[in-house]
C-alpha cells in the first residue's frame, strides 16, 4: 500500500510555507496505545532530561532523545511508510533518519525560543534538506503549548543563532522583523495529526501553563542525498530509513506494550 498521501497542492504549500499538516495520519486506536506506552515506560521516564530553555527564569522543557531507531513502537511510528512516503514526496528521493525526541510536554514544563532546526544542525549538513514532523500524541492546543511556526520562513535562508540557556536561540532582531512581515500559525492538532515543517522554518513554542499534557514525537530526517560535512559519518545516518508496513508497525506496538506491562507487573 502507498502513503504518497500529499496531494500536489500539499507539496507546493511546504515549499511556499515550509510547512503542511497532515491530520489523522495515525488512528485515535493506534495513538491511544503508543500514549499508554510512553506514558508507562519506565525506560523512557529514565531516559528523559530537563532541558532549560531559556536564560534565567523559566519551566524547564522534558524529552528523550534518540540518534537512532530501535526495536520499539516509538521507533515504529519513525519508520512507518505512512510517516516516512509524504517526505519521500516532499524531497523527491528517500530520507535518512537523524534523530528523534519524544517531548513530555506536562502542566508547569517550558516552553521553545524561536530556532530553525537547521540552525542547530549545519554544521553537519552541507544543504538545508532537512525536515521534522511533530506528531501529536495528546491533543496539541494553544493553551498547553502547540509548536508555532512561522509560514513561509523557511525561504529566509539559516539565521544566526546563539546560545540561551541549554537551547540555540535564532538571532532575535532578524526573527523580531520576520515576524512583523510573516504570519504566525499555531499547530494546533488532534493526536495522530502530524506536522510536517522544514528544516529552516523558525518555530517555538510557549511553555505549557494548562493543567493537561502535550506529549508528541519529533522525527528529524534529512534527504538520503544531503552530504554529511563532518568526518565521522554516524552509523544511522548511512542508510535510507528502513521503512515499514503497517504489520510491522502493529507488531511492534504490541511487543512494546506488552514489555512495558510486564515492567510493571516486576514492580
Ligand atoms: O516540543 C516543542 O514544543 C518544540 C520542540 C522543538 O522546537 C524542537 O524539537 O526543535
């Protein structure tokens, strides 16, 4: 089954506003599961670090990060043909992993400064083909702090950025005027929706002030032809994605489920 779901009109919006939604790309059954996973995974509570995202004051930010897959449904939802195909469509060749986060977005955790993910990341990248897709696992709403991107930055090309506490920051005056001419558009999305936004698109994020989660996975990827600048190319990076069906995509679940639940019956 193909998941070259975008339509053209899709295609062409990501390349005028650096961004596309696509909603319901992952069932409220499927979704519902993955969330029960993450939210019991007591692996994933380990690997999780409090990132502090801004100068001074501020709610620290909570994630897990991944340089590469493994043999779990989060992994899954990175892999799967219907996650991976509409990138495929987007850059016209296939798409190699280079990390993912899963961001535990709880009541009373921060927030993101305005970056471009690019911006962080050209250091290995000879080109800006770089791409990350936020899915939503708890519905993503302004009040618990939805990612905002900024349509049509991605054609400003990388800005500077800097260092504001543990994150980079893009340089303020230039996103400051960008902002005065661009429109800001709130992702807001469903759980199962995922947003599509490339690698120079600037987004941020406010810190989550509501009493509900914002979970979400975020997949990076870059175009299997994007040259690697540094000299130690990373494993994962050397293959496309090894993309998988939805059978595969269901056995893993279940296999992760079915750990998670047995690491509680331990306890
Ligand atoms: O989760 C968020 O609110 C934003 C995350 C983000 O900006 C990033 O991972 O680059």
């Amino acid at each position: 089954m193909s998941y070259r779901v975008l339509s053209a009109q899709q295609i062409e919006q990501f390349e005028e506003d650096g961004f596309v939604i696509v909603e319901n790309l992952f069932s409220s059954a499927e979704i519902e599961r993955i969330l029960r996973i993450a939210r019991g995974d007591r692996q994933l509570a380990g690997d999780a670090k409090l990132n502090h995202n801004y100068e001074g004051q501020g709610l620290d930010t909570r994630l897990a990060y991944s340089p590469h897959f493994g043999d779990d449904a989060y992994s899954a939802v990175g892999r799967s043909r219907r996650l991976v195909e509409p990138m495929e469509q987007l850059f016209g060749e296939e798409m190699r992993h280079f990390y993912h986060l899963e961001t535990m977005k709880d009541p009373n955790t921060g927030g993101w400064q305005w970056h471009q993910d690019y911006g962080y990341h050209h250091r290995e990248f000879l080109y800006p083909d770089f791409i990350s897709v936020m899915v939503a696992l708890d519905p993503a709403t302004r009040a618990n702090g939805c990612l905002r991107v900024v349509r049509g930055s991605n054609r400003l090309g990388r800005l500077d950025h800097q260092s504001s506490g543990s994150q980079l920051a893009a340089d303020p005056q230039r996103v400051e005027i960008a902002l005065q001419h661009l429109e800001e558009v709130h992702g807001e999305m469903a759980p199962g929706s995922a947003l599509y936004f490339h690698g120079n698109t600037l987004h941020a994020s406010d810190p989550n002030t509501s009493s509900q989660p914002r979970w979400a996975f975020i997949f990076a990827y870059v175009a299997a032809s994007n040259f690697y600048v540094l000299p130690q190319l990373p494993d994962s990076l050397r293959e496309p994605v090894d993309k998988c069906d939805d059978a595969k995509l269901e056995e893993l679940t279940q296999r992760h489920w079915e750990k998670v639940q047995a690491q509680a019956q331990v306890s």
